[in-house]
C-alpha cells in the first residue's frame, strides 16, 4: 500500500546515481503472470541497468504475489536503493532510468485514488469507509433509535401547519434529528482519525441534506459529491460508486481550476501559462497547485548550483551563470519541487484548455 509518506520519501530522496523507475500492469483480467513476466522482461531491456534489473526481476520472483492490478518499483542498484509498492488500481506499463525517481505517473495515481470518505446514511445511522488507492482501508458504523415512517397526511411537529394537531410527530422529529447529530459527530471524528483528501455521501436526497448541514464546516467542504444507495450496499458498490463519482468530481474541479489560472495569468496577477512560465515560478517557490496535461513531458536543463529549471537547452544558467545539466523531463522534476515545497499537483485528462495554454498552468501564492 503507497501512503503519504511513501511519496513524500519518493520525491524528497536525494539520488546521486541513476534510478531506474518501472510501472507494470498486472490486473489479472488482462493477461496472467506468464505473460506480464514476458512485458517485464521486454521493458527492462529498453534501459542499461543490469544491476536493477536482476533485483526487480527476483523481485517478481520471488517477492511479487500477483494478486495485484499493477505494481510500481524504483531501484538504484549503484545507491542500494529498492522499493516495491504493489497497487490494487491500473497503470500503464512503463520504464525510465534518469537522474531521479520518475513521479509523474505516480502523481496521477495519487490524484485519481487517493483518501476517500464515504458515508451512507439513513434516517438510523451511518456506514463510514475510508478507501486509498483502490482498497478499503477501514470501516466503522454507527446506528440511533428506530424511527418509524410518518405516513404521508400525518400531523406535523411545528404548530398550526396543515396536517394536524401540534407536537403529534415532535417525538419522531426530536429522534430523528438526534440519530443525525450522533452520525454527523461520529463521521467527524471518523474524518478526523483517516484524514481523508475528499468525502463522497450516499443515501436518500433528504437524508443527505440533513446529514450533511450537521457536520462541521471544515468537512462540509471537501464533499466531492453525493449518490444514492441503501446504507446496507455491499463493499464492491460502494468502492466502484465512489472512484467513478470521485474521477467526475475531480474532473469538474480540475477544469475549474484551470479555467482560473488562465483568467489569472491573463491579468498577470496569481497565475502561469506555459512551461518557461511555469518554471520560472517553481523556481521562486511560488506555485499552489501545478495543472499539468496527462502524458506532457518536455526535455530541458538544470542548473546544480541554484536548481533553476529551464525548457531551454542552454550552456549557461540564466540565474546564476552556472553550466546547466540536460534533462529528459523538466516537467516531471517540477512536480517533485512543487511536492516538496508543499504546493499540490494535479495531473489532467482531457483538457482543451489546458492544451491550447501550453500543457501546463499554476495558480500562484503571490
């Protein structure tokens, strides 16, 4: 299982040697392990590396389960450096050896099926899971007193409304309320201890309004979206329910966020277009959220001395004056400085905007 703190050693991790960076589809509904032994073998011939090559290749062997759908690896042989972490969600099969762990892809993983909430609800109770990286990490629930259904006509709890004598259903209303304040307070706590980067909720329309209007504001705003489905829905529903609205969610957000970095850079104040832009932004340790286009990568330098990333192939920093290095990816080592410099990241699908500004964009901190 990948956590934080996994990708944060990832892109934090100083490499003085090469490092070879492997994604590998396994999900067993597209082949066997016979056949991904063979697309490991034929990616791992595409790179110089015979040292991370044995030690991924016994890795597999000997190590590997195959119950997985994918598995990212990152190993420098000359460094002593391994590590494997076997994923239940697809990747697209992939190696590079350069400079640096490759994070991109990895990245993306992040954004797409990263910390999950989801509360279903009823008018007795909620059901809490907390879903990473396509598996249930924790479950916990919460049921008050029965309510019994008010039957359509029935007097109303507030007085002189048309239905009936004052107070005839004040009981059923005051537990009613009460089982969604006892789940509202728990799914708090819940969110609190699992930190969850989004919170999807499924119930009944009237009974996700009122759940949600209970929780604090703090979580109020991270819910992604809502569903319908009966709180005794199975694990498997829940799981796919909540990565298909979660992807829409987060598409729906990305292209948000991407129309105002251009509107901001247009104005030239708290938004870049533009790799050159964009770079130079990084640099100055300016960038909140990085909005880059699925697949773009783009050759360039960098300069040792102060670490200026350039698209331009120069001789010469254009900072500091110091001879730059080649890079195969400049946009790749941006995400790493951006993550370490505790900006975000979001790597887009799809995005005609996005394309026609260059690939990539950033909303600014100043």
């Amino acid at each position: 299982m990948l956590h934080e703190s996994d990708l944060k050693e990832i892109y934090t991790q100083g490499f003085t040697e090469p490092v070879l960076s492997l994604f590998l589809n396994t999900a067993p509904e597209n082949g066997n392990a016979d056949a991904y032994r063979l697309e490991l073998r034929n990616l791992l011939r595409r790179v110089d590396a015979p040292g991370d090559a044995e030690r991924i290749e016994n890795y597999f062997d000997h190590e590997y389960d195959w119950s997985g759908r994918s598995v990212v690896v990152y190993s420098s042989a000359p460094a002593g450096y391994f590590k494997a972490f076997p994923l239940a969600v697809p990747v697209k099969s992939l190696v590079r050896l350069s400079s640096r762990p490759f994070i991109k892809p990895l990245a993306d993983l992040w954004d797409a099926y990263g910390g999950y909430a989801v509360a279903l609800v009823d008018r007795q109770g909620a059901r809490l899971f907390s879903f990473h990286m396509g598996l249930l990490e924790e479950q916990e629930g919460t049921m008050g007193e029965e309510v019994r259904h008010i039957k359509h006509g029935e007097a109303s709890s507030l007085a002189g409304t048309r239905g009936g004598a004052a107070g005839k259903t004040s009981s059923v209303d005051e537990q009613l309320n009460r089982n969604f304040r006892d789940a509202a307070a728990f799914a708090a706590g819940f969110f609190e201890k699992t930190h969850p980067r989004r919170v999807l909720l499924g119930g009944t329309d009237e009974n996700v309004a009122a759940f949600r209007q209970l929780l604090p504001k703090a979580w109020q705003s991270v819910v992604a979206g809502t569903f319908h489905s009966p709180i005794t829905a199975s694990h498997a529903d829940v799981l796919t329910k909540a990565i298909r609205l979660g992807k829409e969610a987060e598409e729906a957000q990305e292209a948000s966020l991407v129309i105002q970095a251009v509107a901001a850079a247009a104005k030239g104040v708290g938004g870049a277009v533009g790799l050159e832009a964009v770079l130079s932004a990084v640099a100055e340790h300016r960038v909140r959220l990085m909005l880059a286009a699925d697949g773009f990568y783009a050759a360039g330098a960098k300069c040792p001395a102060c670490g200026r990333l350039t698209a331009q192939v120069e001789q010469k920093c254009p900072a500091c004056g110091a001879d730059t290095r080649k890079e195969l990816d400049v946009v790749d080592l941006a995400i790493a400085e951006v993550l370490q410099a505790g900006g975000d990241v979001a790597i887009v699908h799809g995005n005609a905007q996005l394309e026609l500004a260059g690939k990539i964009a950033a909303l600014l901190r100043y």
